[in-house]
C-alpha cells in the first residue's frame, strides 16, 4: 500500500467550533496516524466562528506542522457549512472529513483509504456502537434514519456522521451543490458513485461539550427531510382527502337519520370539538407548507454559503485560494 501512496495526495478536513482544549490531543493522534502512511497531506482546519482561543492554538500549532492549513470563517455557520468550506479548499486525490473532538477515531484512516484504492469513491464510517449517548438520542436517531429512509428519494445510509472519504471526483460533485440547507448526509448520497461502509466504534467526546441538543437535532431532521422528501406535503393533500371524505359520508348520515326519525340536531360540544380539529389540521399543514416555502425563499437569494475572514494555506500540497 504504501509504493501506491506516494503518488498520492491526502487532504484531511476538521471543522471546529470552540475546541481549543481538545485540538492539540486530536492533533496528535491524527498526525500518528499519517506519519504511519507516508502520504503526503494537508490538514484543513475550518475555524467556525468560535468564540474560545482556538485560532491562537491552531497558529501555534501551523508554526510547528507545514502540513496545517488554517481557515477562519467570518462568524459560525453551523458545521456543515464549515465541512463544506474545507471541502472548497481541497487539493488532495482523496479527502477525509473527521470531527475534531475524537468521536470520530483518526486510527479508522488506513482502512478508508485501503477502500478507497479498492476504487471507491465515496468510503463512509459506519458506527457499530455509540458509546456515551443516552438512550433517548439513540432511538431517536434509529427512529430519524429509518422514516428518512422510507419516504426519502434516495437511499441514506443509516447510523452514518459525516466521517468518511472523498475521491477527488465525489468532492468536485459535492461541490457543485451550493443549496444553503445543507443536509450533508443526504447530499453525500445524493452524488452517488460507488460508495462502501466500514464499520467502527464510536468513543465518547475526549473533552469540550458536544454543539447539539435535542432542538437542533430536531431542526436537522426536519431539514434531513424537506431536503429529500416532499411526503409531508403528500401527506397534508391525502389527510386533507381522507377527513373531507369522512365529513361527507357524516353529513349523509345525518341527513338520513333527519329524515329518517326526525332528530334534533345535535349538540354543541360535537360541533367546537370538530371545528378545532380541523382548525388544528389547517394550522399544521399550513406549517408544513410553509416549512417548504421558507427554504424555496432562502435558496432563491443565492446568498455565498460562507465568508472567509482569514486563511492560511498549507506548505505541502499546491494548495489554490478559491475565494
Ligand atoms: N462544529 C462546527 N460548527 C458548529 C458546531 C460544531 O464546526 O456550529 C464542529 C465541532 O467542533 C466538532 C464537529 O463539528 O468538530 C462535531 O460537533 P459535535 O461534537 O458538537 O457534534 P456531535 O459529535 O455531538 O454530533
Ligand atoms: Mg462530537
């Protein structure tokens, strides 16, 4: 394997936000892990916006590694913009995508790229296990990815983050998808060509504190869907049908049962109980509408997905400014 790498190049990209007390230990891990395969490389770190010191540690750190590029964005924009910033600044035949707080083990690099000269080009990391996770998130992830699935146009994979390899190929597609609301799992699969799953062990945070809380979680699902599935709005259409057709066949019975015996109408109650209902079915499906009208409304400004404030290039790999 290793006569095979050197005519490679190898880009790893870290998006990070406030992790200055972990960056020198993630560091050090990854760097034993590519001083082992004699490829040579160039680290991209994304700075999103963090609001710690830890621009200062990654400048102390590039003045002791070439390998180290350093890109600072203009404030947070959330990680998958960051990722994608990385990915823009790419020179590398293959890329990695890694977190930066060691969930995701920098050890798993070898056997992505092993993959990857099998000719994959998409080489995802599959976790077996997630280690320091409640139970709560855990089925709720197991929940997310397999609604996602079924109603989805296309096929994500399940219990997948965004650790995974790139071929060049897969990054310049990715790359052409600027949509604002970046569902990058959906969009890694989106690209499709030939994609393969290499199971791991998912350790907890090595320190810091994880971004996500069960909102944002659930605002990432909501965006995993809408980006990929128009069934909500199906949905609204069919219920609509359904209960019309429900209250219709109700009207005929009421009608026969006046005719009929000559019943009184009946009572209030029934009446507020099914006015709020609907009222309630309206409110809701109006929502999910208007969940899809305000993404149409983001996209349709165009607005560039991200603004650099400062980057600072690798000495080891041609690197290109594309700003
Ligand atoms: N991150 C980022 N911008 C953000 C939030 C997170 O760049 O707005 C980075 C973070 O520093 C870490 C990675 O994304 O390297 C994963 O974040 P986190 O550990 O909070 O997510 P989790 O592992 O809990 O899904
Ligand atoms: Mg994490």
């Amino acid at each position: 394997m290793t006569s095979l790498l050197k005519n490679h190049t190898l880009s790893i990209v870290v998006p990070l936000c406030n992790e200055a007390t972990i960056i020198g230990a993630f560091h050090q891990r990854l760097i034993c892990v590519l001083d082992m395969l004699s490829i040579s490389s160039e680290i991209i770190y994304v700075n999103d916006g963090s609001t710690d010191n830890s621009v200062e540690v990654l400048k102390t750190l590039r003045l002791q590694d070439t390998r180290i590029a350093i890109v600072d964005l203009s404030r947070n924009f959330g990680k998958e913009i960051a990722l994608s910033a990385g990915l823009d600044y790419t020179v590398g035949d293959a890329v990695i995508v890694i977190d930066a707080d060691l969930q995701d083990p920098p050890e798993l690099i070898p056997t992505l790229i092993e993959q990857w000269q099998q000719g994959y080009d998409v080489v995802f990391a599959k976790r077996i296990s997630r280690m320091g996770e409640s139970w709560f998130k855990k089925l709720s992830a197991y929940l997310f990815y397999r609604v996602l699935q079924k109603i989805s146009v296309i096929d994500i994979p399940m219990d997948t983050g965004d650790f995974r390899l790139l071929s060049r190929r897969a990054v310049e597609a990715l790359k052409k998808l600027r949509e604002t609301h970046r569902f990058m799992k959906g969009l890694f699969t989106w690209i499709g060509y030939p994609q393969i799953a290499v199971p791991y062990e998912r350790d907890r945070r090595f320190g810091g504190e994880s971004k996500w809380n069960y909102w944002k979680l659930w605002n990432l699902a909501i965006e995993g869907i809408t980006s990929f599935s128009i069934a909500p709005l199906k949905f609204a259409t069919y219920f609509g049908f359904v209960t019309a057709s429900a209250a219709f066949i109700y009207a005929l019975v009421i009608i026969y049962k006046t005719w009929a015996y000559g019943d009184p109408v009946s009572g209030y109650p029934s009446l507020m109980v099914v006015t709020l209902f609907f009222g309630g079915v309206q409110l809701i499906t109006l929502g999910i509408i208007g969940e899809y009208i305000g993404r149409t409304f983001v996209e349709t400004k165009a607005r560039p997905l991200y603004l650099v404030k400062d980057y600072e290039p690798a000495n080891t790999l041609d690197s290109r400014d594309t700003t």
